[in-house]
C-alpha cells in the first residue's frame, strides 16, 4: 500500500506523540545522547498541545492505515517553523520523511510564506542531509535566507557526550 499524508486528528496524539518519542530517542541513543523528551507521556503531551494549538498544520503519514511519520508547521509568524518532524523507527529509510517535509513545504507554499524555518539536532545526518536536499530544490528558504542556513550548518566533527 503506498503513504499517505493526511491531518493528524486529536483522536491519534497518543500513536503520533509515541511515534516522536520512540525516533527521536532512537537518534539521540545511536549518537550516544541523552533524548531531549523526558518521557513518552512528556512527548504525547506536546503533541496534544501541538495538535490543539490554533495556528498549527498537522501532518501524520500513514503506511497501510498506521502512523509512519509525523510533521506540524507553525504558521503563527511570517516566517513559518518546521517541526517536530519524526519518522517511525522500523519506517526509516523509505522516504517517508522526505514526503512528509514536501507535504508540509507545499502547504507553506499554498499559504503564502516566503521562508521556512527548521531548527535539528547536530547529530541528525539524515534529516540534515534531506534538508540540504529540499533546499537545493528552492522548497526550504528564499534565496535571501540562503546565507543563515549556510551560517548555522553543523561543522563535521564527533561531538562528545558532554556537549
């Protein structure tokens, strides 16, 4: 069955903010960090919150009915913010993280936004690398905010776990 993009409804915050907690505690464990949710009901918390939030657009991708990636865009301000965007664990490295990040920049688009802005973790080379991706495409930011994502890439180096 293929993916598909459709809003994220209140009634599925708990399957998508687990979603978020078990990807992004999955990255942050293979780089050696601790997660930046404290807990799973911290996460589906957010999500909730996110969900309720006027002023958010919320994305959910389903692989043959279940949750496989989840996006919200922040449209509260000119330029609008990605995020958290998070792919299932056992869904990884299927493009479901690509569709969702076009599904979503379509949507900025659609709405009139001139830029987007999306703020990761240093250590997230596949979301650092599909955002490179999308920028080479002109989805991602206007031609003037080229330079301050270019400012705010990460250097390559091994970060520690201290850091």
């Amino acid at each position: 069955m293929s993916l598909q993009i459709v809003p994220l409804l209140p009634n599925q915050t708990e399957e998508a903010g687990r979603l978020v907690y078990e990807s992004f505690l999955d990255l942050s464990s293979r780089h050696a960090f601790d997660s930046i949710f404290e807990s799973c009901e911290s996460c589906v918390r957010l999500v909730r919150l996110l969900v309720r939030t006027e002023g958010f657009t919320r994305f959910l991708a389903l692989e043959s009915g279940r949750p496989a990636a989840v996006n919200f865009l922040d449209e509260r301000d000119e330029v609008a913010g990605v995020g958290p965007v998070a792919v299932a664990v056992g869904q990884q490295g299927r493009g479901y993280g690509r569709k969702i990040m076009e599904a979503l920049l379509d949507r900025a688009e659609a709405a009139g936004f001139r830029s987007v802005r999306l703020i990761q973790q240093g250590y997230n080379r596949p979301l650092h690398a599909l955002t490179l991706a999308l920028i080479r495409r002109s989805y991602l930011v206007s031609r003037h905010s080229w330079s301050a994502v270019q400012a705010a890439s990460p250097r390559r180096r091994r970060a520690t776990r201290d850091e």
